[in-house]
C-alpha cells in the first residue's frame, strides 16, 4: 500500500516553502515566550535516570553488561510450597512433578518424599525440609524440621505468635526462614503483616510490625522493608542484629519488596521499579542493574511480582504470578505462575537497526513509555527518539534557537519520520495548509481503532480538508457552574450553549438579587485592574473566526457585535461582583459562593478531579458546562501537546503510522490519560482512564453519592469533549488583536483607534 504521494523537488516551490516555514514556526515559537505557556503548560517531566547514589558508588563505564531472558516455564497457582523458588545444595530448584527441578538445566536433582503432608508453610534450607502451623487439637503453633528423606527430626512450640488464627484452625505466614540459631515468621494479622523472630525453642525475641518483605544471611543479620503507617511512619529497609535487636542502619530513600541478601551477605538486592544493588554494611545505593520492559521483554502491567533470587554468577530467576484485573470475571485458571531466568552477560546489549525515528523539541515519559511498549510488541523494530532537551522547562527557555534550526531542518528534509506537533508553538492554521506533513485522512479511516475515536476532535484539527496532525490526547476548556446560586438568581439560561455577551450581561443579575456574590472565581490573577489580559484571551478565540478570514486574508473587527462586546466586557469588568480574586485556595471549592469557576487544571489526574467534584457536592451542588460560545458562531477551542505528524518525506510512511496507530490502541490511550496533559481521543481509552480511576479509590467510590457525583461528572465531560470545533487558535493573530484592545481597557485608547491599530497589525501578519 502507496502512503501519500513523494513530495515534489521542485526548486521554485521549496524556496517559496522555505519562507512560509521561517514566518510559520519563527512567529509560532515566539508565542511559546509570550503566552508565559497558557496554552502548553504541562507537568515538567523528569529528568532520564536520576539516580540516588552514594559517592563512589557509580557504576564503571567499563562495566557494561546485559541480560538474556530464557522462559523456564508456568504453572497453575497452587497457594503453597509448590509454587516458590528455593536453593538446594546451591541451586536454584523448583518443584515439579514429584522432584527438585534444576531452574537452569531442567534436571531433577531431588525426588521429593511421599507421605508429607503438604499443609501450612513450607520452606527449604540446607538441613532439610521446615513447616509452621496451627495445630486446632492443641491450640498451639508448631515448626516442624525434616530431612531430605521427609523423616521428622523436631518439633517446636512457638509462644507468643501474634499473627491471626482463622476460625481456630489456620494461620496465613507469608513467609519464614530458619537458620542455626533463630525462627523468622512473617505473618498476616489483622491490620499490617508482623515479622517475628524465635529461638529455636521457640522463645520470642522480637517483633517488627507493618514488614512487608525480609530475609537473612549468614551472620544472623536480617533486613526487613517497612511501609509507612499510624504506628510506624517510616517507609524504607532496615538491617537489625537478631541477637540482640539493635538497628545497624537504616534506608528510607527506597521503598523495596521483595529484599534479597547476596549469597555472600555482602550485598542487598531491592526491588521498586528496578532491581538495585545496595552495601550491606551502611545500606547505601551502589547500582540499578535489572528493569523491567528494558531487560525483559514483558512490562508488569499483567503481573505481580512475587520473588527473585540472584544466584552466584548473578543470574536472575524471578517468580511472577497472573494480575487479574477484573475480580469479578475471572477464574482459578486464569491465576498461573511464570517463572523467567536471566543470565548476565558482559558487553553491551545488540543494538537493533533503526526502523523509525521520531523528532521532538523536548523529552516526555508518554512517548518514552509508548517506545518502550511499542519495542516489546515488535522486538525486531526500534525507534530513534530523537530530542533538542530533556525538559519542556529547558525547551522554553531555548524555543527560538529550536525554531530557527527546525524551520531549516525541515527545509533540507534533516528531519524524522514523526514529528511532534502539539506542544510546540507552531501555528498550525499556517503549517497544516502546507503538505509539509502528510494527510493522515484515509489512514484513519481505514484504521481498526477509527470507529472509537472521538471524530469531533479530529475535524476540529482538520484544514483544507486534510487532517496533518493526529492528537493522541487533548485538552477543553469546562466550567464549574454553582446551581445554587443558579437557583437563587432565578436564572433559566440554556449554560450548554451560552455566549460571552449573555454571560456578562449576568454581572447586572448579581450586582441586584445577589450582591455579596461575584460572577467568576478566577485563581491567580495578578492585576486586578487590567481583567483583560486574563479574560481577553477567551472572549478572542471564541470570535476570532468571525473576525479574520484566512482562506482570502480578510480581517473587519469594525463590527457592531464586537465593538458592542468589548464595551460590555469594559463596564462589567469595573464591577466589583465581576470577578473574587485573592481567595486562600481550597482543593474542593473552586467556586466560593460565585456563580463561575474555570477548570481546565492540568496539575491534576482525572479521578482528582472526581474526587474534588465529590467532595465539594458533598455539601454544596454543581455541575459542569462546556466553554462559552462566541457571538455569531460556537468557535469552542481545544488543544493537544500530544499531536503527532508524518513527515511527507519520510521513506517510511508505512511504519511512521504504524506506530501512530499503536498509539491509539486502549493501553497506551490509558497511558496518555495518566499524564495529565489531556482527555484520549479514543473512547476505549476514556473508558480505562474511568475504570483505572474507580480502582484507585474503591472505597470511596462504593458510596452512592460517589457514584452519583461521579456519573454526573463523567456525562458532562464526555458531553462536553465533543463540543470542540477547532483543535487550534490563531496564535499571533490572537496577540495582534488583543494588545491595541488592552490599551482600549485601560482608557490610553478609543475603541475606533484601537480596533484600528489591531487590523493593520493583523493584515501586515496576514501579507508577510
């Protein structure tokens, strides 16, 4: 399948692009400075592998290596011993079919004998065979020791366990270890798991409460990982003396489960997000050297991780049980073990040859996690993410060198196959006209995920009937209207379809049925005195198509409506139940009594948004609306810092967009959804960022008037997602316009002069 035609090297026609590309990007980069980031204002990403190390610790240069993953095999979960790894005379074996099977070789190293009973807790150590459990007859707990040959050597009473006895006839120990001297239980109660430590007459010694992962080594030192809570507020891992209790150190910088000790003692391995190394003498970060998705080919996203171990030649052998997700379809079946061995090799990984390359002005964790993804699914294809800075706060501050080398970039075709978009500065009224990117059209038609994409939000990115940009998320402006207050002014107003003009006129409505109230609650407004430079903004891009004429570079703001407009937006911005400024800001109250309050916060995940919705309905009743509309037409406007396009060069258009498409699929929709710079386009994808945030707060969600507050936000949001006409503004035209009309606010102009100074600064843009 041909994808678009090969672009023309005519040199008469790339001159004349040339210049419209200086004019298009030169005067979009310069709003990126002047509109102190209103449009593009996303959480900084982080930085690539900060890392917490002590001095001295980094890792070699010259030490490099790698791992190769080797799938040893899977099992129904059994909720017993058959299911862990262990180490037998020095390897690392599982059970299986009766035997000690050899994790690295398959062999059987050790038939297992008949006639143990197979209940409680089981584990292995180098004399032999260990269970603990509650014995119903004596009401005692007992540990119990057998050799290799399943002969029973001891019995022994452990007192004061504080773990829970089920209905007086079973425990639930997560985990135990035996070594010469002492007994470490880890046992479930009923708030946080306890770990306690026996002599092997089964005196207690200690106890350490809300442990939620531990070992030992040789020395009878054991670390153990803590969770923070009421009793406890400490998160981290902690090495103690089982003799005498004393804490050796301390590390509350990593939050690790499982902890592992070397075979040695001398290191401790930690799981987060990575495998770290860390000293076992001071607990002080040495190196990360396993992460998931990077060094395996599978994510955690289906998995839970229940154990490793690393074995002598630092191999890896992890243990991974099914993830289910949805609780209430799902059988025993479906929950399997997998086990994965990774041996280490030494070197550098075998680099994969480049099959796309992706140009971005700066670095963000959506699309490295979407790279990352997209490597694991096609292990034979690898993506070239190629950006100028490694933040959006870095990019800012150097955008008009970025712009002045992009813009020649594109002129000599030193460009990638995709092209990041949105979050730019670019004005796309300018640049989607050109065939500098390709028309995405009749891709998207074609694509499996088309029938699930909001098709509103991509006619609002299309120009001239070609849609060159594909948002992978979006942003829309909402408000927050206080019914109440609706109520108490007697309004019977359709706010689903509300112009500027008629809702200043409800500046009059207050100012007499409700004086102490205001219009609009508006958090950090600097000056007061000049409300248009907030407000302005909004009143222009809900009129401005109304106004210019692109296609035939018309422009008439000597309209009766927008002179009337602006005269109206002068006298009510003098009120002073105009706007409520300088209030102690409130995570549950964006309205403060006012009628209005916008809410287009990208500081904030969805369900933070639900649960401050809720939390405010709770005692008060709102709803949401859409964006105003303009005078004579809607005009609502969105934005997407996550718009993706296809260089019209690119000799790989065919994997170019099967990677855009990729990006479009429900995981990665719920990925984009996570990092607050937007709602997914796809309806699957709106779908699990709903679904993810009701399992973020279960509990709280089971409430009715949870549910309730919750329908009502989501029915307005979708709604009001679909109210969106154009997907872009018009940039410097915007700022052409509004600057002579702040003079006008300010009584340092007539409207005439100004409406006048604004048109001749809009057509030497339009003829430039």
């Amino acid at each position: 399948m041909k994808l678009g035609e090969d672009m023309r090297n005519n040199k008469n026609r790339i001159i004349l692009l040339s210049i419209v590309l200086i004019t298009i990007i030169a005067t979009g980069i310069f709003l990126v400075k002047k509109n102190n980031d209103k449009e593009s204002n996303i959480v900084l990403n982080k930085e690539l592998d900060v890392v917490k190390e002590n001095k001295g610790n980094e890792k070699k240069e010259t030490d490099k290596f790698y791992y190769v993953e080797e799938f040893v095999g899977e099992s129904l979960l059994d909720g017993d011993v058959f299911d862990k790894l262990f180490k037998y005379n020095g390897e690392i074996v599982k059970y299986k079919d009766g035997y000690f099977k050899n994790i690295k070789t398959g062999e059987n190293i050790h038939k297992i004998p008949d006639g143990i009973e197979w209940k409680g807790e089981w584990i292995i150590n180098e004399e032999g065979f260990w269970n603990v459990k509650y014995d119903a007859d004596s009401k005692k707990v007992i540990v119990s020791s057998f050799d290799f040959d399943g002969n029973k050597k001891e019995s022994i009473e452990i007192k004061k366990f504080k773990g829970n006895i089920n209905h007086d006839s079973y425990i639930q120990v997560e985990d135990m270890k035996v070594t010469n001297d002492y007994i470490y239980l880890l046992s479930s109660t009923n708030t946080q798991p306890i770990l306690q430590i026996f002599t092997k007459t089964g005196d207690l010694k200690n106890s350490y409460e809300n442990v939620t992962s531990f070992d030992v080594d040789n020395k009878d030192h054991c670390i153990y990982t803590t969770w923070s809570s009421e009793s406890f507020p400490y998160s981290g891992f902690f090495m103690i003396d089982s003799e005498t209790g004393t804490e050796i150190f301390r590390n509350t910088s990593y939050k690790l489960e499982p902890i592992r000790f070397s075979e040695d003692g001398e290191l401790i391995y930690g799981f987060d997000e990575k495998i770290h190394i860390f000293s076992a003498k001071d607990g002080g970060f040495k190196r990360s050297i396993f992460e998931f998705g990077k060094d395996s080919t599978y994510l955690l996203d289906d998995y839970w991780f229940n154990d490793f171990i690393v074995g002598k030649d630092e191999e890896i052998y992890c243990w991974l049980e099914t993830k289910i997700l949805d609780e209430q379809e799902f059988k025993m079946s479906d929950i399997r073990n997998h086990y994965y061995l990774y041996t280490k090799k030494e070197g550098e990984r075998p680099k994969r040859e480049t099959t796309l390359t992706i140009t971005a002005p700066y670095r963000n964790d959506f699309m490295a996690e979407a790279i990352k993804r997209y490597e694991l699914k096609y292990p034979d294809e690898h993506i070239e993410y190629s950006y100028a800075y490694n933040t959006y706060e870095a990019f800012r501050e150097n955008s008009k060198e970025y712009g002045d080398k992009l813009t020649l970039d594109i002129i000599s075709g030193d460009i990638g196959d995709i092209i990041q978009t949105g979050g730019t500065g670019l004005a796309y009224h300018n640049l989607f006209r050109t065939d500098v990117f390709m028309d995405l059209t009749d891709l998207l038609q074609k694509d499996k995920n088309y029938e699930f994409l909001n098709k509103d939000v991509l006619n609002a990115i299309k120009i001239n009937n070609a849609i060159r940009g594909l948002p992978i998320n979006y942003l829309f402006y909402q408000y927050e209207l206080n019914e109440e207050l609706e109520k108490q002014l007697g309004l019977s107003i359709d706010f689903e379809n509300i112009s500027w003009s008629e809702v200043l006129d409800l500046v009059k409505v207050i100012e007499e049925k409700a004086p102490d109230r205001h219009l609009f609650t508006r958090l950090g407004i600097v000056d007061i005195e000049n409300l248009w430079e907030d407000f302005g903004e909004s009143i222009l891009i809900a009129n401005m198509p109304d106004l210019i004429n692109l296609e035939t570079k018309e422009v008439n703001l000597n309209q009766q409506w927008f002179k009337d407009l602006l005269i109206k937006f002068k006298e009510c911005s003098k009120s002073k139940n105009f706007v409520l400024n300088d209030v102690e800001f409130s995570r549950f109250d964006k309205l403060y009594g006012s009628l209005l309050a916008l809410t287009m916060s990208r500081d904030i995940s969805y369900e933070g948004k639900v649960y401050e919705f809720n939390e405010y309905n709770k005692t008060n009743k709102s709803r949401m609306i859409p964006d105003f509309i303009g005078e004579k037409n809607n005009n609502r406007i969105g934005y997407s810092i996550r718009m993706y396009s296809i260089n019209n060069r690119s000799e790989r258009k065919e994997n170019a967009w099967k990677y855009l498409s990729f990006l479009l699929t429900e995981d990665i929709q719920l990925i984009a959804s996570k990092e607050n710079t937007g709602m997914p386009i796809s309806e699957k994808g709106v779908d699990r960022m709903i679904e993810d945030g009701i399992s973020m707060r279960s509990m709280d969600s089971n409430t009715d008037s949870y549910k309730s507050n919750r329908e009502r936000y989501n029915k307005a949001m979708i709604e009001n997602s679909h109210k969106i006409d154009y997907l872009y503004n018009m940039g410097y035209l915007r700022l052409d316009i509004s600057d002579p009309i702040g003079l006008y606010m300010e009584d340092k102009m007539t409207l005439d002069e100004a409406l006048k100074k604004a048109e001749e600064n809009v057509m030497i843009r339009l003829n430039e």
